[in-house]
C-alpha cells in the first residue's frame, strides 16, 4: 500500500481560504499529479485543505471523503515560559531541548505540558480512526506494525495540515510526533509519500519513501 500525505496550499486564515500564491501553489500540484492514480482520498474539513483537494482532484472526476478528524490539530497547552497557550507542537527550542521525556515515545504524551490539554486524548482518537482506514485497507495494526490482512498496491491519499501529519507519521513510525513538528518542516503543498513493507510474510511496516516534497514548485518556478 502506498500512503500520500498531502499539505494544503498557502493559507488565508483572515478569510477562511488560500492566498493567491496558496491558489497558484495548488494549480502547480494538480498539475505535478495529473496522472495520479489512486483508491482513495480523504480532506480535512478545512477550508484551506478542501480548496487543495479540489484542485487536485476535480481534473481527475474525483472528490476527496471529508474526516473531521484530519483537522489541524491545534490543541493548545500550558507552556512555563508564556503567559498564553501554545499550540501543542511547536515550542520555543530552548524550552524543548530541555524535556527528556518529549522524545521518549512511551513518556511524551504524560508530560505535564501535554496533560494541560488533554492531547493524549485527541492524539489516541486521531490514530483510531486513522488505523480504521488502514484496516478497512488490508493493514491491521498489531503492536507498532501492521498484520497484513490483504497485501495491495493501492494509493490513499489525505489532505490536511502539518501537525496532523506528524500526529500520523508519529503513530506509522513510533516517534513522539512533537519530534516530528519541531525537527523536519513541510512546505504548503508538500507530498509526503510512505509504502508499506513485508519483510516478513503477514506483517508490514510502513516505510518513508519521501517527505514534503515541492518539486511540483520547483518546476512552476
């Protein structure tokens, strides 16, 4: 199986939509994917990652399934060094470094800082309904890999944002998914591709093949 994790174009929070350079970053992507053969797609009910989807998709006769759940995911958390809260994955470096536990993946998710926002919650309903997909899709989570219940090639592709993204790739790969947000960056736009493989018959593990790639505008200029 082949997952595609796709960011949404530049956004235009004020006004719930993309910028124009967000607008031109999706034409280039739909125009890098015109060839895009796939099983699935899904969009985060956001405005900004629907408006990518439908760039994407709608050349294609395609339409993504909205999940609620591939929302940002932008819980806030208390932080010692502000007086206000702080998204739950992006801290000041001096601060981070510091937390031991932030990159112990048995450990982060009790870490007082997470516990002020219940993030262990919505991280665990997240994965949930994400290992619900791939289950439906032939890979049964078992322990930190998958059972293969029906080997395949198919493509899934999901729309959505950076921290839900690294909230998956943190669930596929082990890793405390605040590591994630604060040591790698995906642009607007960027692809980030993953395969499943069987080493061993019956049991895959989901393998990184590219992360937030921007080629489609490199090419646009």
């Amino acid at each position: 199986m082949k997952l595609m994790i796709i960011r949404h174009g530049e956004p235009d929070n004020e006004h719930n939509t993309l910028t124009n350079k967000g607008f031109e970053e999706v034409q280039a992507l739909s125009k890098y994917l015109k060839d895009l053969e796939f099983k699935e797609a899904y969009t985060s009910p956001l405005e900004r990652a629907i408006l990518t989807s439908e760039a994407v998709l709608k050349p294609l006769n395609r339409k993504a399934i909205v999940l609620p759940w591939l929302e940002e995911f932008k819980h806030l958390v208390d932080v010692p060094y502000s007086d206000k809260k702080n998204i739950n994955w992006d801290f000041m470096p001096s601060f981070f470094t510091k937390q031991n536990d932030f990159y112990n993946n048995e450990k982060y998710l009790k870490h007082e800082v997470l516990e002020s926002g219940n993030v262990e919650y919505y991280y665990n309903y997240v994965v949930k309904e994400f290992d619900k997909i791939l289950e439906k899709n032939g890979y049964k989570r078992d322990g930190k890999g998958y059972k293969v219940i029906s080997s395949n090639k198919d493509t899934l592709v999901f729309f959505c944002h950076f921290g839900l993204m690294s909230v998956l790739l943190s669930h596929l790969m082990n890793i405390p998914y605040i590591v994630l947000a604060q040591s790698f960056i995906c642009q607007p736009t960027g692809i980030t591709t993953l395969v499943t493989e069987e080493r061993e018959e019956g049991f895959a593990q989901f393998r990184c093949l590219e992360y937030g790639n921007i080629t489609h505008l490199e090419i646009a200029g």
